[in-house]
C-alpha cells in the first residue's frame, strides 16, 4: 500500500459538484486530489433534463435567491463551453384550468429581469393559432409565452470540469471508492480501493461531494452514526421519436402542480421529463417505474394533438437528486438550493459536506465551498472561474457555427455531419482529437454510426473513458445509434487496449 504526499483539499464524488470544486481550488493554487468510484456523472449529474436554467417554478416556492444566482449564471456557463452548453426558447403554453395567465406573465417578467440577461432573448407572447409551435398541440391552446434557458451535455459539462482540474495539476482517480477517511496529525488519512490497488492519501482538508452518497460518507467512510441531511427525489426521464419538427421546447403544467418539458433531442428524438417522487434505497438501483412511465406519457399527451404511446419511448433513464431534507411535505416542493456544512476545524483536519445543488449553480456552489476552504486554510489566488473557458470552449459565445464550418474545411473529406457532432462535444478540442486523420479511413476501425476507433482512443486517453458505456451514453450519446453487434466490438476493442 503506497502513500502520497500530504495534499491541501480531497474531494469525494466525480459529480459537477465535485468536479467544479476540483477545479476551482487547483486554479487558485491548491493542491488537490478526487476520487469517484464510478465513471464520471455516473450518478445523478448525467440524469438530468440537462438544461442551464433558472428554474422558474422554484418563484412559486419563493426560492429567489436560487433562481437570481442560476439566471445569472446561465450566460457566464454558455460563455464558458458554447460547444456543450447553448441557448434554447420554451413555449409555455396557457392552460384555462391551471395558473391564471397574469400569474404566468408576472412570474416569467420577473425571470426575464433577474439575472442579468444579455444575449438571450426576452420573453413573448404568442398566438397558437398562428404560431408554429400551435401545430403539434391540442387545438384548445390559444395563448402561449416563450421565454430563453440553455441546454447543457450534462455529462460532458461534468467531464470537462475534470479534465481542466487535472490540466491544472489535480491528481484524479476514477473507479476509486475511498475506503475510509480518518482523522490524524491535523489532517486527513484517506485510503482508497481503486484501479492502481489500495494506497492512502493524506490532504488537509475533505470536501465530501458524494451526492446521493453523501450521508453513507459521513456515516461510513468518516466513522459518523446518524446523519441524516439529504431527501432523496426521484427524476425520470423518456426519450421518444421526434414529435415535431420545429427546434423549440415546451414546458407543460400538469394538474398536480408539477411541470414536464419536452426538448428537442439528438435530432431525432423528444426528450420528455421530469418526475418528482421520494426515493427510498440504494440511489445505484435507480430505474423508471411503470408509474412513472405513465405519468410522463399522460402528461405529454394532454397537451399534444397526437398522443404519445408507450412503442414511441426508445429509452428511459432516472435518477435520484439528493435535496436537503428542509422538511418540505411533498417532493417536489424540497429545496433546490445547495446547503454547505463544515465539520472541525482546520488545525484537527476539517471537513466540508455539500448538500443538494444542481448543474446550473455548480460553479457558484464551488466558489462557495472555496471560499469556507480559505477560511480554513488560508488565501492563495483569487476567484477565476467566471472568465475562464472549459476544455475546448475558447472560442467567441456566439461563433459555434463559424467554428463548425472552419472545422469541415479544414477536414473536407469527412462528412459534415460528423465534424459537426465532434465539434458539439468537443469544440475546438476536436482538432486533436482529428490529429492527421484527414479521411475516415484513417480514423481507424468504425464501431456503428459515426463512431469511429480515433474518437474512441481520444476518449480513453483525455477522459478517463473505460467502457463502452461511458462512451455511447456519457461521453457521447451513440448509445441511441448503435445496435448490440456495435457494442460488443467496442467492448472487444476497449479490452485489448
């Protein structure tokens, strides 16, 4: 068993939580070090309904410090990563029976005028009679409003955040679980199980970002009996054939208060999401139900003329958000917001526990957990990450589809479509992922779809990818294009490598 030196900050969780904070404490001179003991945001952060926004229902839980903090980081994200994160516009169709639309107009003037927006759009009224977003619903929707968030690769925003720590300096293990965690000589004794065998990691400090798992740390990894901070709260998703061809959102209200969308996805599909219900078990065996299936297909098809059947869902996913427990009564009335506890001090080795947070706020939320960790530790450099770029995002906010044609000139034998897929996922990152491969022939052996074994060695070389799932669902979303023959092949490649 090997042992490190002594390091400044461990963080516990591969989630965007614990990536944002990996990141932000390396940048400002840290020593740092991460464990996931899964694949990066194999939890909750790649279970999203991946949108960058401000969560306009949480206005009605009066939650306003929240949607301030996530409007205003809508835009400072997008200019961050414009290849993964960008702008989309919602139709929020009036329904005579739910929110009057007074209340509907008054909360989405406020949504506009709160966070500091700039490029993105304002909110409008439309006519759904007129308008091309009327045609896929019902004829009964009449007056609808549109209004701006951004859509997020979820899973690649958590990826790029660890790929710029390690950049940095942090020292990374994935499929490490940490052992246990124990208190000497004024610091941390972390012990990890992973890839490289068992071996300890003394750091200063323990940032326990573990998500779902972040009472099971506290009781089981650091010795502790009887936390009890987090609610867990169920989210499942579906993913249908397309079922409109315009490349607007929708955002429904059900009859029980809750809200879903439906999002255009991967061209050819309608993501159809969120639920909202109490999860009790481990957040690993996670899976739609049937009721929740229900829910989702009932809601869509209240709205929609065509309704949506069960043969149209070409896959699921779920996950478990794990909300401070603050007491709410119903799920989906939990606190959104993230709540950050310190536990010693820094002279007996400190601890801090983040709970609850979500995409859009992950990088406030790291400059928060950065800012208790001076406090303990002491200043070394300041704030950054607000003008920073993530890998292969350093290319002006609004200038994706002039990146994209430079892209295909410069490789102008490759099919359009695929060097726009690469530079969506990777941006300008995609000219080394290319190198010299000026054909698809030299791009190596082809896995299904447009797939092929550069991209594959890219993503096992600079992001930590092992399995073929981690590249067709996380690292990319092929998973949707490729047929089980594909699968194996890869699995077969990935084995000799």
């Amino acid at each position: 068993m090997s042992e490190t030196a002594m390091l400044d900050v461990f963080v516990i969780g591969g989630g965007i939580n614990g990536a944002s904070v990996a990141r932000d404490a390396v940048g400002r001179g840290f020593t740092v070090g991460l464990a996931e003991m899964n694949d990066f945001a194999s939890g909750t952060s790649s279970a999203a309904t991946k949108l960058v926004h401000g969560g306009l229902r949480y206005l009605e839980h009066y939650e306003f410090r929240l949607v301030h903090e996530a409007l205003a980081e809508r835009e400072v994200l997008w200019a961050a990563a414009p290849h993964i994160i960008w702008p989309l516009r919602f139709v929020l169709p009036h329904h005579k029976g739910l929110r009057p639309a007074f209340v509907l107009r008054s909360g989405l003037a406020m949504y506009d005028y709160m966070g500091g927006r700039k490029l993105l759009p304002p909110t409008k009224t439309l006519d759904l009679t007129r308008d091309v977003t009327g045609k896929p619903l019902k004829p009964g929707f009449r007056l609808g409003f549109e209004y701006s968030d951004c859509w997020v690769d979820d899973a690649r925003f958590v990826v790029l955040n660890a790929r710029d720590a390690a950049d940095k300096g942090a020292k990374i293990f994935v499929r490490t679980k940490v052992v246990s965690a124990r208190r000497e000589h004024g610091g941390w004794t972390i012990e990890l199980d992973g890839e490289g065998g068992r071996e300890n990691v003394r750091a200063k400090l323990l940032v326990n970002a573990a998500g779902p798992w972040v009472d099971n740390v506290i009781n089981g990894v650091m010795g502790k009996n009887g936390a009890r901070n987090v609610r867990l709260v169920q989210g499942s998703h579906i993913v249908v054939k397309k079922l409109y061809d315009h490349d607007r959102c929708y955002i429904f209200q059900n009859g029980d208060g809750r809200i879903i969308f439906a999002i255009p996805y991967q061209d050819d599909f309608t993501l159809i999401g969120t639920t909202d219900r109490d999860y009790v078990g481990d957040p690993k065996d996670v899976k739609i139900s049937e009721e929740e299936t229900d829910y989702l297909l009932g809601a869509a098809s209240e709205y929609f003329a065509k309704p949506v059947t069960r043969d149209e869902i070409v896959w699921s996913y779920s996950g478990v958000r794990p909300l401070f427990d603050d007491g709410a009564s119903a799920a989906q009335e939990a606190t959104r917001d993230y709540v950050l506890k310190v536990d010693g001090t820094a002279s007996e080795g400190a601890a801090i526990n983040v709970f609850g947070g979500k995409l859009t706020t992950s990088r406030r939320l790291a400059e928060s957990v950065l800012e208790k960790i001076e406090g303990l530790l002491g200043h070394k450099g300041p704030a950054w990450t607000k003008q920073s770029t993530l890998p292969g995002g350093d290319f002006p906010t609004l200038n994706f589809e002039a990146e994209v044609r430079r892209l295909g000139m410069d490789f102008s034998d490759l099919p359009q479509k695929l060097t726009r897929r690469l530079m969506r996922l990777y941006g300008t990152k995609a000219r080394v992922l290319l190198g010299e491969h000026k054909s698809v022939e030299a791009l190596g052996t082809h896995f299904g779809a447009d797939l092929y074994a550069a991209e594959v060695d890219y993503l096992v070389a600079e992001e930590w990818a092992r399995t073929a799932q981690d590249i067709l669902w996380r690292r990319t979303k092929l998973g949707l294009r490729v047929g089980p023959e594909d699968v194996a092949r890869l699995e077969d490649y990935l084995a000799g490598k």
